[in-house]
C-alpha cells in the first residue's frame, strides 16, 4: 500500500499559510496539524484563542459538477477536509456567534489557519440559525379558540393545526423558517399586511392550488392570520427566543460531501445508494435520483469521478397525460406567477418517480408511473385473478418500474395498487412490498416477475383484516363502516392508507405508517402468512405519524408530528393481540416517545417544533454510531438525528443552509477500510431547491455523512 506524503503544522507554518488579513493568535506546538496531500487542514482562531464546534467548508466549481466538503472544529480549533479530489477550493469558516468569514483559496495537500469573524449583533448571528429556531416563532392558537370558538373550522382541533403546520402539510413539501420563507419576496408586491401576503404566497407555482386546498380550503384560511403575523415580527427585527448549540461531541467527527446534481427548476424526492438490506450492493457505484412530479429526467451521480448524467425514464403509454392535475399533488400549470420562475411551468413529468430501492442484484425498482390512472382488466371486478376476486380494484395512479444498471433497460411492472415506497421483504421470492396501495396491502414476487415476466401473475394484493373473532384465522370479515360480529372478523381501511412499509427481519410480518393524511395515526402489522392484520395506533402526547422504519428486533419506529421519534414494541403487549377489544388502543405500553432537539412552539408545553419526514434504522452500522440505531431526517434543523444511548446526535449539514431531506439510505464500498468505506447517502428534497442558502440558480444537492473516530482522521 502507498503512504501518501505527510505534511504536519509547526508554528512558524501557522503564521506563512494564513491567507488572511487579520493574523491568527500563537498557537503552541500542541496545535499541530497532520494531513496527507489530499487534504486542507490548519487551526481555526477568533478573538478569544481557538473556535471549537464550528465548520470549515471548502468548496470548488473545478469538477464535472460543484463540490463542496464540510467538517467541524476540535476543542481546539483544529480541522481536516480529508480526502479533497485534486482542485482548487474556496475554504471559509461558518458557526453559531459568527458571520461567514471571508471565502480563501486552498489546494489538497495545503495547510490553512482561518480567522473566524464574530457576528456584530445578534441580528446577524441569527441569519445562521436552523430554521426551526425561526419557525418556533410562529404563534399556534389555543386550544380554547377551536371547536367553533373563532374563524377556525368547528370540526378541527389544535393537533389538526398543529399537523398541518409540520410534517404531515406544509413541512411534508419544504422547510419553513429558513431566510426565504420567514421574508415575503419583493416581487409579490405590496400588501397590507403578512395576512394577504400569505394568501398570494401560497398560490404560486404549479403546487399552489394544493396548497390553497389546504390552508384556505380545509382550515377555512384561518392559518393565513397566524403565518402573516409571524413574518411581519420578523420584518420588524423580532428574533428567535433561543440559539442553537454548537456541535458537540460525536457530532464534531462528521464529515460531510456534497454535489450538485439535478436542476434549477426541477427538485428531487429522494435517491438510492444500496439494498437495504445488504448494503454492500452498488459498493462505489453511482446514486440514482427520484424527481418525483418535477420530471422525466432521472439524475445519476458517479461519486468517484463527480459526473451527472441523466437516463429519461419512458412509460407504457406515450400518449398518457402527465401526472400532474387532478388525483395528483402537483398542478399542471402555476396557479398564481412564481416569484422565481413566474407563469413558467416548470414540472413536467409522466413517470412520476416516487422513490426506489435497489435489489441484492443491482437493479433499481422504482414506484414509477407507467400508464394512465385506468387499471387493466385483470384488476377489476369479473377477473379471475386471486386477488381481484377478494377485493378488485380499478384505478391506480403510479405502479413500478425496474431499471437494470448494467444495461439500462427499463422494465414496466403494471400494478393494480398504487405505488408510493417501494421495500425488499426478506423472504426467498425477493417480495416487493409496496406503500401507497390505499385499502390494501400489495406486493410483488419479484422471483417469479424474473421467471415468467409477467407482471400479473407476480403481484398480490389484500385488503387489511383484525382478526376480531380471535381463533387465529382469517374468516367472512364485516366491513368497516358495520359494528363488530363476534363470530365473523372486521375490514380495516387505516385511514388514508399504508406510508411507510417496513418488512420486518424477524418474522416476515410488514408493517406500515398509516392514518398520515387521514384517520387515526398507526403502525398496522400484515401477516402475509395468515393474511391478518394488527393495528396498533399513537398514543398522545404524540400525535400524527409520516415515515418510519424497523430494526433488526421488529420493533417500528417512526417521525410523529407532535416532534417525537416514537417507537412501537410488540413484544411489550399485556393484553391480547387479536379479539373485540385489539381495535388499536390495546397496547399502550408497547410505545415509546423521544423528543425531538430543538425549540418549541410557546403556549403548548414541553414540545419541539421539529417536523420530521421520515425515520430510517441503520441496521448494518452504515454510519459508524452503530447497528440498530433510528435516525430521522430534521427537516428544520437542516440535517438528520440519531438516537444512541438515549440521546440525539445532530447530523447537520451546514452549507446550503435550508437542506431539507425526504429520505436516506446507508452503503458500505469497503467494510475493511474504517469510516472511509462506510456513511449514509441523501439528496435535498426541497420541492423548491430556490428557498435554500444560494436562491434561484441553486440545484439539489446529493450528500454523503461520515462519522470519523475523531475531527482530525483522515
């Protein structure tokens, strides 16, 4: 093995590497810095002697596409950008208490010493806040104005409003808080006051009209008062009412690249490095985007070489309409002009892709669109399909797709259900289960897809079923909108339907987020052997559920609106699992509660405004924390957090500020090679990469975390 020429920081170097104005303090020879010649490292300084827990990020438009790199300060001030691509980068310092320093040149292999710039008010050191410290700002009415007491519709309560300010409305699309959203762009015009303002912001773009459902439509526009109030204190100078920690411990040994992938106009949902459940599939391979309503152009990143390149996803039917408009999120024209992009429309799709997932042999299932909403015969009422005969089904409005790397050949895999997360059971037919399957659970028997091609005959689909009669079976069931037979079993519909699937690695059981969008808010277990479901909902004080994942015990674990990861052991339960009385609030004391870092919104006690996406369990130590461990997209925090040993660790990506993720995944290149052959993959899923740090011209940007043994490894 070559050893690569080490360069080590004595004093004297210290004073002739600066390349700024303003010198650095002396430092003594315990300060030294060791970096091989593919890495920037030096010693950070203020005012007061060395800055600990700030970043330092170098960054270079030198590559095939913009690359950046981040790290954070020792107790010392020391840093290391490990592993540059050879470049020349622009190296400046960021962190709570300070403004960006002035950006300086740098080169791999050189040693540079920064000066940080202390912020000159608090004013200024606030535009550096997470948006959450923003957005906890924003008043949230009391519980004695609804039922009818005031302008808010009398069926909805606080925790209604309260989900529709988070993650299940308007934070299930983009951050809120951050510099673009707590200020009313210029181009909207003048208003009299934040309450019109909002009113116009919400039209815009080709999610205006969803938008204006929401707000104006189900809340009655009462919402437009409260975010209106919130952005004129802020133009008034108000601040947030506390500041954020700077990174500590563990979370000063991360190290974070970026590339910039995608385009201006359009966003991406998500991405996928690996199989989840062997993450050394598509070791050093490239990442593949899912750009969901934006466009048919999926981006490819090469990690190694910095390249993007772009495969156009086709479907089934050239001639269907786009999948935009009616039964969609997305418009097919701005409601309102854009005060980025005016009347442009700028999302375009057919193929719809969601999210993806990679099979243990390297090719990528996609919940894609392949044909129009109309479901085929085989589906419907009269077919003679297994599944059709139990529970038809006649539209669908995205099914999946299968695009092999090593050719690209792109296979149409048209489903019955609809599509939305796609996950690998852990079964010999390489299962497929799928989300977004609305009444039913549905999967695919990849094996036999493989073996036969046909896609009917591959798939599967069941409507949920309580055993409510307890003898263990499935029997004649009632529906759900009929009382409880004690001789017969009961249909379920979980609100609106499976969210997050999760196949457990225990015992073959699939478990799903329900009740997102509507009903009450669930873990729902599907047995595929006995074809019965469990269904087990959240127990206040947490409320509302999104993604969520499982680990390697069976045990859920999931993104509650109320600013908890919550977690749900089966193993727990007391009382029966099944009979009259296992309708959902039968056990208690299988749940657990974590609150989320970060402040909260004032008036509804002990809260975090946090309102995470999704939950992902590293159940191969992808990271380095460790194997099993949960971690959530913060989506107001600009990062991720992990829970170990009982506490959070912050995962938080710096620059752009406003980073917004909908999904990760873990991949392992190299299981000899330390933390440099392991981390976690994610892409900013901002609906609008225009909010975040950088405006309009600003891509989405894939991301790679790493955790080293301590800030200086490299």
């Amino acid at each position: 093995m070559r050893l690569k020429a080490r360069l080590y920081l004595t004093v004297a170097a210290i004073g002739l590497a600066s390349l700024l104005a303003a010198a650095p303090a002396r430092l003594s020879a315990q300060t030294a810095v060791a970096i091989d010649n593919d890495d920037i490292g030096g010693v950070v300084t203020g005012a007061n002697g060395p800055e600990a827990g700030v970043w330092v990020i170098a960054e270079t438009t030198d590559l095939p596409t913009r690359y950046a790199k981040m790290v954070v300060t020792d107790d010392q001030g020391r840093y290391v950008l490990p592993d540059l691509p050879k470049a020349k980068y622009k190296v400046w310092v960021r962190g709570y208490g300070l403004v960006d320093s002035p950006k300086v040149d740098g080169e791999p292999g050189q040693q540079l010493n920064l000066r940080a710039v202390p912020a000159p008010n608090e004013a200024a050191a606030a535009q550096y806040y997470p948006a959450i410290y923003w957005y906890s700002m924003l008043k949230i009415p009391d519980k004695s104005e609804f039922g009818g007491k005031s302008t808010i519709p009398e069926k909805l309560t606080q925790i209604d409003w309260l989900k529709q300010t988070k993650n299940i409305g308007c934070i299930g699309c983009h951050q809120l808080g951050q510099q673009s959203t707590r200020t009313i762009p210029a181009k909207f015009g003048e208003f009299k006051s934040g309450e019109e303002a909002w009113m116009r912001r919400i039209q815009s773009g080709q999610s205006g009209e969803q938008m204006t459902n929401q707000l104006a439509g189900n809340f009655g526009g009462a919402p437009f008062k409260y975010y209106g109030d919130w952005t004129d204190r802020v133009a008034k100078g108000e601040l947030p009412k506390s500041k954020p920690p700077r990174p500590q411990g563990v979370e000063r040994n991360v190290v974070v690249t970026s590339w910039e992938w995608g385009t201006d106009k359009q966003y991406l949902h998500d991405l996928i490095s690996s199989d989840r459940r062997n993450p050394t599939v598509n070791a050093n391979g490239p990442l593949y985007g899912s750009p969901e309503y934006s466009t048919d152009n999926m981006p490819i990143l090469d990690p190694k070489t910095s390249k993007v390149t772009f495969f156009k996803m086709p479907v089934e039917d050239p001639n269907m309409p786009e999948s935009l408009g009616p039964g969609h999120a997305a418009s097919i024209k701005p409601l309102q002009a854009s005060a980025y992009w005016g009347d442009e429309k700028t999302w375009d799709t057919r193929a719809n892709n969601h999210n993806a997932m990679f099979d243990k042999k390297g090719r990528v299932w996609i919940a894609a669109t392949v044909r129009g909403m109309d479901n085929p015969a085989f589906c419907k009422k009269g077919s003679d399909h297994p599944s059709a005969k139990v529970f038809p089904l006649e539209r669908s409005a995205r099914q999946v797709a299968m695009l092999d790397p090593k050719t690209m050949k792109y296979t149409f895999v048209d489903t019955c259900f609809g599509t939305h997360h796609p996950q690998f059971g852990y079964d010999a037919n390489d299962t497929l289960w799928l989300s977004g399957t609305g009444p039913v659970a549905g999967w695919i028997n990849t094996k036999m897809f493989d073996e036969t091609g046909d896609a009917a005959k591959s798939q599967g689909w069941s409507p949920f079923i309580l055993d409510t009669n307890g003898n263990g079976k499935r029997d004649d069931y009632v529906e759900p909108n009929q009382p409880i037979d004690p001789a017969k079993d009961k249909r379920i519909v979980p609100g609106s339907g499976p969210y997050a699937v999760m196949p457990s690695p225990v015992d073959g059981s699939i478990w799903f987020t329900t009740g997102v969008f509507g009903g009450p808010p669930a873990f729902v277990r599907f047995d595929p052997a006995t074809g019965l479901s469990e269904v087990y909902n959240v127990p206040l004080p947490a409320f509302g559920i999104r993604g969520g994942d499982i680990d390697k015990n069976g045990v859920a674990w999931g993104s509650a609106s109320s600013g908890h990861l919550v977690s749900f052991d089966r193993r727990k339960c007391k009382g029966p699992l099944n009979g009259p009385n296992a309708t959902g609030d039968h056990c208690p004391e299988g749940w657990s509660l974590y609150k989320y870092p970060g402040p909260g919104f004032e008036g509804i006690g002990d809260n975090s405004a946090e309102s995470s996406y999704y939950t992902w369990v590293d159940q191969h130590n992808t990271l380095g924390l460790g194997e099993n461990i949960p971690m959530s997209t913060a989506n107001l925090n600009d990062g991720f957090v992990a829970l170990k040993d009982g506490q959070m660790v912050m995962l938080r990506i710096s620059y752009p500020m406003g980073f917004y993720a909908k999904g990760f995944d873990g991949r392992i290149d190299d299981a000899n090679a330390g933390w440099k052959g392991r981390g976690l993959w994610s892409t900013n899923g901002d609906r609008a990469p225009w909010l975040m740090e950088g405006g309009k011209g600003s891509k989405p940007r894939a991301v790679h975390i790493q955790l080293r043994p301590d800030p200086l490894a490299h």
